[in-house]
C-alpha cells in the first residue's frame, strides 16, 4: 500500500493549482444534472455490478458529484473521500 493511502489526511498533490484552474475553466461544477453524465453512471454501475457509482469532481474543499447512482449527497468533504487519493496519481484507479 502507498504511503499515501496510510495518511489520514490526503496530501495535496503538486499541480494543484493548474488541477483546479483546469476544473475551474469547465465551469461544471454546482450545475444540473445532465443525461449524458447519467448515462455513463449507470453503465458503471452495472458493469461493474456496484450499488454505487459517482462522477465526482475535487475542487479545493469537497468532492462535488455530477451524477450518482445509489448515493444521496451531492457533495462531501475533500478530506472525507478517496477521491482526493486519486487526484495524487494519474493512473486509473
């Protein structure tokens, strides 16, 4: 296991200025809903025969969740999620 992993609050990685400006730039987060996104969830999920599936985004204080599949939140704390591991990498995980 990753050093990273072991850590009880995820580093910030080393581009994280340009990660969030490029996020920034999408002006995607906090809005609707949309099909095409959905879509990708649900296949996910039933690929990979998960009762959850998210597209989330990080950005300096929360993952943000722009589809969700068997989940209720649309956001949680960055520290309180794996996501904020998988922006340390880029690596699919």
């Amino acid at each position: 296991m990753s050093d990273a992993l072991l850590q009880t609050t995820p580093p910030i990685p080393a581009n994280e200025l340009e990660r969030l400006a490029a996020l920034h730039r999408y002006k995607i987060l906090d809005t609707p809903p949309e099909a095409a996104f959905d879509r990708i969830t649900r296949l996910a999920a039933r690929l990979f025969g998960m009762p959850i599936a998210l597209i989330s985004l990080v950005d300096e204080s929360r993952a943000w969740f722009k589809s969700c599949i068997g989940f209720a939140a649309q956001e949680v704390p960055r520290d309180a999620t794996l996501c904020s591991f998988a922006v340390l990498t880029d690596e699919p995980r």
